[in-house]
C-alpha cells in the first residue's frame, strides 16, 4: 500500500469522492439510495449546522441510534469541522447512557425519540437534566420533548459561510481526534477511547488492501457505538468509494435478501450473526453469486459452520482487532485452509508491526504463549479523562497492551488462548465480569459476586454468575436476573445464576476464577 494516499482527514474521502464518483450510491437506507454527490451536500449542511449551534473543534457530540442515514451523516459532519463523535446504544439502561455522557460531555445529544417500542424521551430528559453540559437535545425522527427536530437544526446552517467551513475544516490535522468509542476493563466501568481522523484512514485502507474486493458493497448492521460500526464497516466502505447499506438491526432474512437485491460483494459480522444466517430457512435459496468475501471476527467460528460456507463464498477470513487499534490488524489469507480459519486469527498485517512478548518483556519463541502488542500512530490517541490509563495501556518503548495472550505458530499464524483480563464475548460484544459483579454486589441482600463465562452455542460465551447472600435472606434468581436486566444491556446479562453458600478462593483471598469457571463449565453441561 502507497501509505502517501491517505488522506489527513477521514472526511476528505468523501469530498474525493463526490467529484470523481458523484452519481455512484454510498448509502442505501430502507428506500432511501443517496449518491456522492448527495451526502456531501448533506454532510455540508449539517456541518454549518453544528459550527451555527456553537461547536467547536474538540468538542463532543453524542448520538443515541441505530445505524441509519443521520447517524452517518452526523459522524461525518461532525469529523469535519474537527469535533469528537459519540455513539450511543439504544439498548443501554439508562445508569449505561448516564455513565458515557457524563464522562465524554458532550455539548449535544442528538436522539431517536423511539425504536421498536421503547421511548427514549424520558432517557433525553433525564440526561439532559443532569448533565449541563448538554446545551440541547435534538430530535432525529419525530418529536420529542424539549427536544430541537433535526430539521430545524439543519436550517441553522444558512447562517454560515462555505468560507467559514473551509476555513474550520483546513484547521483539522491528521492526528486529530474524530471518534469517541467507549470500552470496559477488567476494573469495570467503560472508558472512552479516542481515535484519530489518520487512525481511521490508516485502518480502513489496510483492511481493503487485504480484502482485494474492487466493487465494495457491504452492509452495517452493527450498533453505531461499536468500533466494528463506524470503522470496520463504514469507513472500510467510505475509503475506497464503495456502496454501504445500513439497516438499524441485524435481521437474517434482511440480510440474505439484500446480498441478492443489492449485490453485496462482502459480508462482515461476528460469528453469532453468521450462525444466525445458516440457521435461516432461506438460507440454501439465497444466490450468493455476488460475494467475494466473508469476514469475521470477535470469536471463532465452529468447523462446520466454515465448511458450509466455503461452499457458497470464494473467499473466507477470519480477523482480529480491538477497539484501540481502531481496525482489525490481523486477518486470515484469502485462500486460507479450514485449519487457519478455525485455528487461527491469521498473520499479523505488516503495516501494523506486531510482537509477542512473555511477562518479561521478552519476544517469545515460536510456540511459546505471550500477550500480543502492537505499535504505530494509527492506535488510540488517549483513553478521554484517564491519564493512568493511558499510560498503563503503552509499553515504556510505545507498544499497545491488548491484553490478549497469544503464540505464533510455524506458519507464521497467531492463536489466541485466552485474556489477560476475565473479559469475554458473547455474540461479538465485550463482557467485562467485574462489571456485572459491581452491579450485584450493589444489591443490598448480595454480599458477593464472582461472574465467569462458559461456552454457548450461539452466542460462543455467556455469563455465569454465582452470588453470596449477605444474610439469610433467600434469594431468588430469577429476581436477580430481573435485576440486571433493569441495570445492563441484554448481552451482558449473566445466562445461568447460582446462589451460593461460598466461592473457591486463591490464598491471598481473592476468588479463584479459574476453579469456579471450571466448575460453572461441568454444571452447565450437566444441565444440559
């Protein structure tokens, strides 16, 4: 890759883009197919918009959405006048949406006032009275109260200049920050992490690199505060000028129609969506003629599942990143065997140098079991409002911890073993146990939680949680399961819970994980 064609700003793809291809789509939505030419004229307006209500570089702004044509075009418009863009989950509690904003303070908070059922108006209201740093709601569809409708605000851009934005836009630098994405710890509570507009760049243009896919079609179903969301998949499309489809949820008979009508030439998701798939009924009618590639990530997918769909699709990869690496910096080969595919992550990619070092800080042999580190400017900038943090995260010589432990094989392939941390994933999200222990341990009749994960069929890791009582009181579980659901996203809720009398402990006091998650793992299976 000639690294003197990344642009300094992820914006500028666009602008690239809607000269040479102004009549190609970029966004198909629903019914909605927007050209080149079309989103940066949106993108225009409502950057004018942002610069008319007061925004200014390094500021903050938050989206609470699905993946639909505003959240895009407020990402974009929101990187180009050199602010900081935030998304949030509409499946987060209210404690989830209280923590990110009142952390990355965003000046902001544009909303949908509902999705499928749920009213978000009471979560706005809330949010907006807490925090005063939040100068205005705005209402992305329909109305909600107290809330600006997105119209309006778009109509706040007349009283600004193609001048005034130019000038704002040139005044943006490469390493400047342009996506806030916030993710866990072992220690429990998120902490956002801030990527660059080069990082960005940098990433996408490597992974289409690998994909060698020349007419890019791709849809983005994953939800907007994930890294997976704004630069695995839509700034992988934006940099090569390729068509994205974004739809608000993973549906899987969505999906394989799509890849026909639309003439998807690579499908991304984690491994419980390609589950999913195969599962579908329409799934042996589907005509995957178009698709090049099929990429995942996040987890291993099973053998069987591999081999059914290395009958339909060329090409197969297997990919790893997290979300301070801002892409994924290891992949499969695109001929890659059912052994690499399902034992490996793959090679790492050598424009993101990458190293395995033992608890010494020594590089391991060929074999030998260390964490994997990464180093180069395309990594996260800072972890917002956490200077220990960020330090903690870089080596002394300005390599990235990622906490996960991994060896090189002979072919020159990486395994992962395990985590540094407890953190597991199910269905492609990060579960971070102490999280979800803090949560219970909050609960006035619980004195202690120990939460480990254990495998699923679906989902490839759930949580077990196993409870202390903090008197004789009798606890029920199913209450318990009610409890968190009050508290926490649906995925990071515990599948199994156990009362307990006591938990195996190390000698210093601390719970043994590894013995509970042994012994989670043989009464799960017991059960089943």
């Amino acid at each position: 890759m000639d690294l003197t064609t990344v642009h300094p700003r992820i914006t500028d793809y666009l602008q690239q883009y809607a000269k040479e291809t102004p009549h190609r789509d970029a966004v198909i939505f629903g019914e909605q197919r927007i050209t080149y030419a079309a989103l940066e004229k949106q993108v225009t307006i409502c950057a004018k918009a942002l610069l008319a209500m007061g925004i200014n570089k390094g500021d903050r702004i938050a989206v609470l959405s699905t993946p639909r044509l505003e959240f895009w075009v407020l990402f974009l418009a929101t990187a180009r006048i050199g602010g900081i863009w935030l998304g949030v989950n509409p499946k987060y509690t209210l404690d989830e949406c209280r923590h990110v904003i009142g952390d990355a303070q965003p000046k902001l908070l544009f909303a949908l006032a509902e999705f499928e059922g749920r009213d978000f108006s009471a979560t706005v209201q809330s949010l907006m009275s807490e925090n005063d740093c939040v100068k205005q709601a705005i209402a992305i569809l329909d109305s909600m109260p107290g809330a600006l409708p997105y119209p309006q605000f778009l109509k706040q851009a007349s009283a600004v200049s193609d001048a005034a934005l130019d000038s704002v836009t040139n005044a943006v630098e490469c390493l400047d920050p342009a996506l806030l994405v916030y993710t866990s710890g072992s220690t429990g509570k998120p902490k956002g992490a801030l990527l660059s507009h080069y990082g960005l760049c940098f990433g996408a243009l490597v992974q289409n690199e690998l994909f060698q896919v020349d007419d890019l079609r791709l849809i983005c179903n994953f939800p907007i505060n994930h890294v997976g969301s704004v630069a695995d998949t839509c700034g992988v499309v934006l940099v090569v000028g390729g068509t994205l489809v974004l739809q608000e949820r993973f549906d899987p008979g969505l999906v394989l129609r799509t890849i026909e009508q639309e003439h998807l030439t690579l499908l991304a998701g984690v491994p419980t969506m390609l589950l999913m798939l195969l599962e579908h009924p329409n799934f042996n009618q589907t005509n995957f003629s178009s698709l090049e590639v099929i990429l995942w990530g996040g987890a291993a997918l099973p053998e069987q599942a591999i081999k059914r769909l290395q009958a339909v699709v060329p090409r197969l990869m297997n990919a790893y990143g997290l979300t301070e690496t801002a892409a994924n910096t290891i992949h499969t080969r695109p001929n890659a065997d059912l052994i690499e595919l399902s034992e490996t992550v793959g090679r790492p990619n050598p424009h993101m140098p990458c190293r395995i070092v033992n608890s010494e800080g020594q590089l391991c042999a060929v074999g030998e079991q260390g964490e994997l580190q990464f180093q180069g400017e395309y990594l996260l900038l800072e972890y917002l409002n956490r200077p220990d943090a960020t330090r903690d995260v870089y080596t002394e010589d300005g390599w990235l911890h990622t906490g996960d432990i991994g060896y090189l094989r002979e072919e020159g392939t990486i395994s992962l073993v395990g985590r540094m941390s407890d953190m597991f994933k199910s269905g492609g999200y990060n579960v971070y146990p102490r999280e979800i222990e803090i949560l219970l341990e909050s609960h006035p009749d619980i004195e202690m939680a120990a939460v480990v994960s254990v495998p699923d069929e679906r989902y490839q890791e759930v949580g077990a949680a196993y409870v202390l009582a903090a008197s004789d009181q009798a606890l029920d579980t199913e209450l318990l399961r009610a409890f968190c659901k009050g508290k926490l996203a649906n995925y990071k809720v515990p599948k199994y819970f156990e009362v307990v009398t006591e938990l195996p402990l190390l000698p210093v006091g601390k719970v043994d994980k590894v013995a509970l998650k042994k012994r989670a793992k043989q009464q799960i299976a017991e059960v089943i």
